[in-house]
C-alpha cells in the first residue's frame, strides 16, 4: 500500500499517551448503521482509501456501525497495530455497568483488537438510567484497569456532568468530545476541559457541513492562503490544540483535510474565525442535556 507522511502533530493525554491530533470520523460513511457483511465492506474500502491519504487515527461508535469495517481494513492493511489509533464510544442503550464490559468485548471483537486506545461514554443522558451516568463512567474506567483499555474518556459531556464524574469518582477523562466550530466555540465546556486537563476533541469540525464552509470571512483568507475552506477551519482548530476528526467518503477530500501542516494562520486570522462564534444559537446537533438517542 502507497502510503503518505504528513507529520501529523501529537498531542500528550494526561495520562502520558499520546493521541494523534488529526484523525478520521467515521459517522454516516456507510448507507445505514447496521453492522452487516456489506456495510463492513464499504467502510473497509473507505478506511483504506484514508489510510492511503496518511490517517492513522481513526475514531468510530458501537452506534455508527462502522466498527467492524474497521477492523477488516486494519487487519488487511499490513500496517503495524503501534501505527494504529482507534477510538470507539459506549452506545446509548449500554450504559448500565453490566452491560459496559460486555458490549466493550464486542466492540474489540468487532475490531479485531485485544485493546483499544480510546473508549468514550458517548452521551451523558442526565434525564435516563435515573440520571446515573456516575456508574457507567466508574465501569467504563475499570476498563483500564484490567488492561483491556488503554484511555478512557468522555463525549457531548457539559461542565456540570464533568464536574460530577470527577467530584464522585475522583478519576478524570483524558478527552471530551463535543461539538465544536467556528459558529459554535461552546466556551464553557472548553474552558472546563482546560481547567480540569482534559484534551478537547471536536466532533463536527467543519459545522456539520453546513454554513461555516460558504463563510465569507473564512472564504476570504482561504483564498488569500491558496487554501480551501475546510482547510482553513481546520487549521483553526489545530491552532487552538483541538483533536479533530473530519470525514469525507472522497479520496481528494480525504486528501486536502490531511494536507493542512504546511501553513499557518496569523493571530489576526485566528481572532476573525473566533469572532464567528454565535454561541447556543450555533449549535446544530443535540443538546447534551436532553438528548436521550
């Protein structure tokens, strides 16, 4: 397999292990979410072509069904496991302590790994399992204990349910991810994150594909950049050491969001990109205080 270097920047958990900064989602890249012989194949088949392109870091969910396509490409790809970075996340309907461990052995099964870098809770649901997130957070971490797991961290997770796991279990998430760009900065939960040393992955860099990619503003330095758009937003949040993971089911597409490490923003380009942010109104996906899936 030809593949491409392009030095993507690490950055340090705070357990010590290191996550790749830039990886590749894995949402919605099949036609359904159901885990079938035929999905496998389609997600294999991208997976390749964005291994190709440079990705290592791949992030997935026992709810997107992509996790076994995954793990077809890993085992086809003759790429060492060391190379590999792989994130999944806790569906919805798994939240009870029993039901952590058991569906996590499937999702390694699915893999076909014997341990998983990075495992999230991916929704708080504060208003199901009688608002007890607390016990499934202590039994994702048990993961880690028994060795199965190497990083146990969190997703869509405001400040008050950080502030909650921590304060009743005394054990910190290495990553929360959550909605995150230039219409949306979601201050507060970034600024819990930095008070607590947890890294800040953003799902949905680019706006959820919508009205960040035709911004004037950001279309105006793109163009005086010789970049693309998407480029540009991206490299905003490389800049702010945001973890990100944008897909693209096209091979050029895959390409030009790797190829964002040979330039950088000026302080004043940063700053025109920070002052998009609309606030709650910029929000596009679920409320993480409501969303029951």
């Amino acid at each position: 397999m030809h593949l491409r270097s392009h030095g993507i920047p690490k950055i340090t958990l705070s357990n010590g292990i290191t996550i790749p900064q830039l990886g590749f989602g894995t949402l919605s890249v099949q036609p359904s979410r159901e885990a079938s012989d035929a999905n496998a194949e389609i997600t294999a088949g991208i997976v390749t072509q964005a291994l190709k392109a440079g990705y290592r870091h791949f992030d997935t969910a026992q709810g997107y069904g992509t996790e076994r396509g995954i793990g077809q490409a890993m085992a086809a790809s003759g790429i060492p496991r060391d190379d590999w970075y792989v994130t999944s996340k806790l569906t919805n309907a798994n939240h009870a302590p029993d039901d952590v461990p058991r569906s996590f052995e499937q999702t390694l099964r699915n893999l076909g790994l014997e341990q998983l870098d990075l495992f999230l809770i991916h929704w708080p649901l504060p208003t199901l399992y009688n608002g007890d997130y607390v016990s499934t957070w202590k039994a994702v971490t048990e993961l880690v204990r028994d060795g199965r797991l190497r990083s146990a961290g969190v997703s869509n997770f405001l400040p008050e349910h950080l502030d909650r796991i921590i304060n009743e279990t005394g054990i910190v998430p290495v990553v929360d991810q959550f909605e995150l760009h230039p219409y949306f900065a979601n201050r507060a939960t970034c600024e819990a994150c930095l008070q607590h040393g947890i890294a800040i992955e953003a799902h949905s860099p680019l706006g959820h594909n919508r009205e960040p990619l035709s911004d004037p503003i950001i279309a105006g330095i793109a163009s005086e950049r010789g970049k693309s758009i998407a480029q540009v937003i991206l490299r905003w949040h490389i800049q702010r050491a945001d973890i990100v993971i944008p897909k693209s089911v096209r091979p050029e597409r895959m390409r030009e969001n790797i190829d964002i490490f040979d330039f950088e923003l000026g302080s004043e380009e940063v700053a025109a990109i920070d002052a998009l942010d609309r606030g709650d109104a910029g929000r596009v996906g679920p409320h993480p205080a409501t969303w029951e899936g």
